[in-house]
C-alpha cells in the first residue's frame, strides 16, 4: 500500500503563516470552471438544436452527457486523489478539461458533441475531489477549515447560476461554440496557480480499485437517465428502453453488495454511513441539484420557446437569481461556521422550493407573471447560496480528514446524479404536456415540492454547530 514518504508538504502561505488565498483563489477557479460547464449548456440548447436539427431528447442528452460520467466518476476520481495525491489529480484534471472545451467548440455533429460532454464529465470529475482534497489538507486548524470550505463552496456555487447568463450573452453575440472556449483561460489561470502554489496532498493507505462497484455505479445511472430521457420518445414499452430499466435494479444490488464485501477498500466505504449527518447530507445534495438543474432547463427553453426571448434575454431573464450569489454567500460561510449546516440548509431549501412554486401558475405573458418570475428567480437565488455551501461545510465536518476526497466525491456524486434525473424527470414532464407552458408549469410544481421535501430532509438529519 502506497503511504506518504519523507516530511509532510509544506503549503504556500502568506505572512500570517496561513494557507495562501491565492491557492484558495486558484482551486475555487478550476472547480467555478467545471460548474459553469453544467450551467453554460443550458441558454445555447435552442441554438444547438437549430445547428443540428435535432429535438428535445437529444438536447438532454447534451446536457446529461457532461453530468452522467461526471456523476458516475466523482467516486473514483476521490479514490484516486487519496491514492495518488491530490495535486496530481487535479493538474491531470484541468489539462483534460481546457483540451476537450477547445475540441468541443469544433465539433461538427450531435454525436461528437455528445462525445466530448461524455469526456468533459471525467475530466470534471477529476477536478472536485481533488481541490477539495488540497484545501482539507492545507487547512489543518477546524475552524479555518470550515472558512475556506464555505469561501470555496460560495465562490463556486455562483458558476452554478452565472452559466445562464453568460451562456445567453456568448451565443447571442458570438454563437453556441463560444460557451466551450471560455474555459480555455480558466484553465491556464488555474493550472498556473496550483502549479505555484500547491503542495502535494498526504498519500492515503488505499487498496486497489474498486472496479466491481465502479462499473454497477456507472452502469445503473447511465440505465436510469437513457430510460428517463428516451422513455418518452421511443416509447416505454420499446425493448432498449426495458432493458434500460431492468438494468438500473440489478446494477445497484451488485454496487451495493460490492461496496459491503469490500469494507474500507470499497469506493464507498460502509463506515462512512455510521457518521451522523452524512447519509443525510447525500440525499439532501441530489435533491437540491435536481431542483436546480431541472428548473434552469425548464425555465431556458420555456423563456425561448414560450415567451419568445432570443439567447441574450433568456440569459439575462436569470439575473434575479445570479445576484443573490454575489452578495449573500460570504454571510453563509460566516453562518455555517457558527451555527452548523441545518439551519442555513433548511432556510435554503425553503427558499428554492418557494421559489419554484410562485412562479407555477404564471407561466403566461402578462405583468403579474414576469413579477412572479422575477421574485420567484430571486427566492431560489437566496435558497442557492443558502444551501450548497452548508451541505459542502456539512461533509466537510463530517466525514474523517483521510477520506477527505471519498467524501467530497460521495456528495459530488450524489448531487450530480439529482443534476441527471432532474433534466431527465421534468423533461419528461415537458414531453408528457400539450404545451410548452403548461409543461413548465407541472414541472416548476414537481421541482417545488421536491425542494420542499429536501427541508425536511435537511431540518431533520444535518447536523448542527461545527465542533471548533
């Protein structure tokens, strides 16, 4: 088993002896890229479409492609920041990514795109344990800890609803194939300053690859999302789509006896589950990642399709949600770093799921609904910045300092996957209904609800103070 050899890594730090916030600044930029990747997609779909002529199904396929490898690897890619360093990961990491971002504004078909989104995703992966990893490591004293993870998880929980609007502005101005090449950039600032800055991660004793849980986990989310996502399309009773979900029942009890029989050398080891808050915290992230990512692929074809808003607009129809997470998420890292993740999670949830549910009867053109719109957008806006950084804190203080990377894949992973099934489920929602607008209006009322329920999730299993 491979172990640290030698002294432990000396991290850049400033004169006051802490960890630089230009390495804090630098990690943020990497993980802000992969993010905006989920994001950005969503205001170009109407203008992918017209490109290659191709309908709803395939458009979520553009946008699920990127999410199902990154959902399905986030796992894998811990395990190999704890096996292999965390600074290596994420340097391979970010090369990946700003190679494939540049490949992909060039692509000259649906199948290629889709093919790169498939790429991008692992790339993705690779990133977000790793980062993490090197904060955890870097900041060894609890309380700056739980501050550089709430500043790491503000700053880039913004690329979450900062993608809309610069997705609109690029593909109105410049087209679809600008919203790739912006991460080229990102990824030389970032790989400059992890380069510069960061010191290797303590390697981990990790056995070999759990390859028997990894390929059930890939296999069962990839199942799932092509049944959802083509289901309505090909029919429920067409023979891929039965066998897509006969798949999804079988592949997680093999991932399931997998990781029990495997212990601690598991991708996912049981033990972790025995740490209060934790499964908690998992179901709370997949809940509020299909919220997000179901209701900014509703709401962008709905502000295109229904209300006629060219790429630009419907990109800035979204600032009433992107200003909250300019100004509210350097108060919730303060919060969650005295009260605990609970609270601030459960206000968020509260938020995004009202947020949702005012703008559900109003899905027509008049003055009242675009009022609904706007303070519906800004409600979930404040839920957003409310929420990610306190489930981010929450495992965080959670799961043990040497599975730093396993745990931030697990809730990675787990949100990602709700990012899937919450494209996949509302779209079929949108599909099922006579029109645009009153698929947007089932769909803002089924992502509500299931907000809601991530409250009583959050308010019922999250813990509360962190332990200085």
């Amino acid at each position: 088993m491979a172990t640290q050899a030698g002294p432990p890594p000396v991290v850049a730090s400033d004169r006051s002896g802490k960890p630089s916030r230009t390495l804090l600044i630098g990690l943020s930029l990497g993980y802000f890229m992969v993010l905006l990747d989920l994001t950005i997609v969503s205001v170009a779909l109407p203008a992918i479409s017209r490109s290659f002529g191709v309908g709803l199904s395939a458009l979520e396929w553009v946008t699920n492609g990127y999410t199902v490898t990154f959902a399905a690897l986030l796992l894998t890619a811990g395990w190999l920041s704890d096996r292999l360093g965390g600074k290596q990961v994420f340097v391979w990491g970010l090369v990946a990514f700003g190679v494939l971002s540049g490949i992909s504004a060039a692509a000259t078909s649906l199948g290629f795109l889709v093919a790169l989104r498939l790429a991008l995703g692992v790339a993705g992966a690779l990133l977000l344990p790793s980062s993490l990893a090197i904060i955890t490591n870097s900041y060894t004293v609890p309380a700056e800890r739980a501050r550089a993870v709430g500043s790491w998880a503000a700053i880039t929980g913004a690329a979450l609803v900062a993608g809309p609007v610069v997705g609109g502005l690029l593909t109105e101005s410049v087209g679809w194939r600008a919203i790739f090449l912006v991460n080229v950039p990102l990824t030389l600032i970032s790989l400059v300053v992890t380069v510069r800055f960061a010191s290797e991660t303590a390697l981990k004793p990790r056995s070999g690859l759990d390859l028997t849980g990894q390929i059930s986990a890939v296999v069962a989310l990839a199942a799932l999302v092509f049944a959802l996502i083509e289901g309505p399309a090909k029919g429920w009773s067409d023979s891929a789509v039965l066998i897509a979900l006969g798949l999804v029942p079988v592949a997680a009890i093999i991932f399931v006896r997998a990781e029990m029989r495997a212990g601690d050398a598991a991708m996912l080891p049981p033990r972790m589950f025995r740490r209060r808050g934790f499964s908690a915290a998992l179901v709370a992230g997949l809940l509020a990642n299909f919220g997000l990512s179901g209701l900014l692929f509703v709401l962008s074809l709905f502000f295109q399709d229904s209300r006629g808003y060219s790429a630009s607009l419907a990109g800035l129809a979204f600032l009433p949600l992107t200003i909250p997470t300019a100004i509210n998420p350097i108060f919730t890292g303060r919060l969650v770093g005295r009260v605990g993740p609970r609270r601030p999670a459960t206000i968020g949830f509260v938020l995004m799921g009202a947020g949702a549910l005012i703008q559900a009867p109003f899905t027509g053109n008049s003055g009242l609904a675009f009022v609904a719109t706007l303070v519906g957008l800004l409600a979930f806006g404040f839920g957003i910045s409310f929420t990610l950084p306190a489930l981010v804190a929450g495992i965080a203080s959670t799961v043990p300092t040497e599975f730093a990377g396993i745990g931030a894949g697990t809730l990675n992973s787990a949100r990602q996957v709700g990012s899937s099934l919450g494209v996949a489920v509302l779209g079929v929602v949108l599909s099922l209904s006579a029109s645009n607008a009153s698929g947007t209006r089932s769909a803002l009322i089924v992502g509500g609800v299931t907000l809601l329920i991530g409250a009583l999730i959050a308010v019922t299993g999250l813990r509360g103070r962190t332990p200085a």
